[in-house]
C-alpha cells in the first residue's frame, strides 16, 4: 500500500488522501523496514521555503540507505499560495525536486480550501500522478494504489 509521508506538518497529506484514495497517510514518519517487498512511498511537502527545506532533508535520509525497505516513488510539492512561486522559492523547489526520481507541482485549489471535496477539484498534476500510480501498481502486480 502506498504511503504518503508528510516532510513537516501541514504539508497536505490528508488533503491529497481523499483526493487520491488508496494509499495511507504515514504520519511523517518513513515507513518501519519489514520482510518482504518495499513500501512504496510518496513525499509530500508544501511550497514554501520550510517546506521544501524539510523535503530536502527528508530526500537526503533516503539517499543516503537510512531508510531501509523504502520506494521512494518521488515528492509532490503542494502550492503554499494562489499564484506563481517567487523566483528563489522556484528555485529552491527546482533543486529539491531534482533529488526525486519523479515530482509533481500542485497548484493552489481555491475550492480546497473551502472545505469542498479534493476527489471532485483534481488539478491536472495529480490526475497525471493518479495515471502514474495506476499503471506503476497494474505493471508491478500489486493491486495497492
């Protein structure tokens, strides 16, 4: 089963949970190593520079083997703000990003944040992840998505 480990609070784990159902929300915690296949994992961070500070140094434990049993399937970062990143933020995320094998940008989701229904306001990012996600676990024979 997919696991969707928030990199600091408030990163919006719940929020991609019921938009994409099928996973759990990790706690921001890794995963713990057990017998058997890797837990595939998906880092969710938002896009601020805390945010991206705390994905980066959630990628870097990866990297280094300190997270035994872990797939790391790649890291979404979610808006932080209506609008385009100021230019040292997108750079930052550009440069966290590249530690990922895969990342996706969501944008800001105004009818989110007034409490409607993320499954019914998918924005085209994680429609695309959705697809990622359904053809990585029909091609692996799991059925855990």
């Amino acid at each position: 089963m997919l696991t969707w480990v928030g990199c600091h609070g408030g990163a919006g784990v719940t929020t991609l949970e019921r938009a994409l159902p099928g996973g759990r929300d990790g706690s921001r915690m890794w995963p713990t190593a057990v017998p058997g296949p890797s837990v595939p994992v998906l880092l969710v961070c938002r896009s601020h520079v805390s945010g991206l500070m705390a994905a980066q140094m959630a990628v870097r434990q990866w990297a280094s083997g300190s997270v035994p049993g872990v797939d790391l399937l790649g890291l979404v970062v979610v808006a932080d703000a209506p609008g385009s990143m100021p230019r040292p933020i997108k750079d930052l995320a550009t440069l966290v990003r590249g530690g990922a094998s895969r990342s996706w940008l969501v944008p800001w989701v105004e009818p989110w944040r007034l409490g409607e229904d993320p499954a019914a306001h998918l924005p085209r990012p994680l429609a695309r992840l959705r697809s990622e996600l359904a053809h990585t676990f029909t091609s692996t024979g799991s059925s855990h998505a």
